[in-house]
C-alpha cells in the first residue's frame, strides 16, 4: 500500500479505482489490481 499526501494523481492511473474514507483517512481501493491500493497521511 502506497502512502501519500495527496491521492489525486494515483486515482488516475486506473479506472477502477474508489475513493473511500474509513475511520477519518481516506483510501483508494480496487478491486481488480489490488496493487493500486494507496491511503492518504
């Protein structure tokens, strides 16, 4: 899982990707490449 300030620009690399905020952080999701995972901090 990556960990980065801003999650914008790694949104874009897929379209699969979900925004999703869980206990006050914000994460990327996917399903299909699990790779892409990414939280914000």
């Amino acid at each position: 899982m990556k960990i980065k300030n801003s999650l914008k620009s790694l949104m874009q690399r897929d379209r699969n990707n979900k925004l999703v905020r869980r206990k006050g952080r914000v994460y990327i999701i996917n399903k299909k490449a699990p790779r892409y995972k990414a939280r914000q901090g």
